[in-house]
C-alpha cells in the first residue's frame, strides 16, 4: 500500500461524514438531494483533489480545482428551478457548491475549514429559517 493509503482514506471518509450531516438535514425537509448527493459531491470533490496533489504543476492543480468549481456549480444549477415569478432550489445549489469546497477542504489538510463550513452550512439553513420565513411572510403576505 502507498504509504498515503490510510490518511487518503481518513480525508475521503472525513468528507463523506461532513457531507452526510448536510445531506441528511436536507433529507429531514423531504427534498430530492439529501443523503446521497451530498456525500458524493464532498468525498468526488476530495478525491479529484487528492489526485491532482501529488502533481508538482501549480498550473495544472489550479486548473483542475477551476473545473472542480465549475463543474459543481454547473451540477447545483440543476437544482435551481424558476416557475413564474418564484426561484427555487438556490439553497440546495448553495449546499452543493459547499459540499464541494468541504470535500476540496479536507483533501488539501484544511480540517478546520471543512468543519466550520459544515457546521455554518447546518446553522445557516436551520437556525435561520424561522427568519427566513418572517422575511417571506412580510415580503409576500399573500403566499402565507
């Protein structure tokens, strides 16, 4: 085995458990991408990290993680539906453009920014709702 073998498998699986806690709340509200999008978004994004960083090349590491940016945001674009005059779906790509940079996070040894991007990412969407739904209320008192 590579001697990286284990400590690559601790960054795929840290990803994974990060992206899992994300996925399942999302999962709790009943929508489509939850419990297993969010973990393979965070551990893909993690491994194409992990696979371009044994590459000396900063132009080449660079323009691999510009597509890993790309192509996630292209992915959460997917879930941005727009009927009528509402938009919906913009949390979710926000979550999936995060599970992104958490996966990114923990291949290039940032634990601590992976972490608080999970745990900002959960208060975010659950503390804030309650406010978020004021907002609605006032801004549209006639959807209520």
């Amino acid at each position: 085995m590579p001697p990286d073998f284990w400590l690559d498998i601790g960054r795929l699986a840290g990803a994974y458990l990060l992206c899992l806690i994300i996925g399942w709340d999302r999962e709790r509200e009943a929508h489509s991408a939850g419990v297993r999008t969010f973990p393979i978004v965070g551990m893909a994004s993690c491994g194409y990290i992990l696979i371009i960083g044994s590459v000396t090349d900063g132009a080449a590491q660079s323009r691999v993680l510009q597509g890993l940016i790309a192509g996630i945001g292209f992915v959460g674009g997917g879930a941005i539906l727009k009927d009528g005059i509402n938009v919906r779906g913009l949390a979710t790509a926000a979550r999936i453009w995060n599970a992104g940079v958490i996966g990114a996070a923990m291949a290039m040894n940032r634990f601590s920014i992976a972490v608080a991007l999970s745990l900002l990412n959960l208060f975010t969407l659950r503390a804030l709702l309650p406010l978020k739904t004021h907002l609605d209320r006032d801004t549209h008192p006639d959807h209520t």
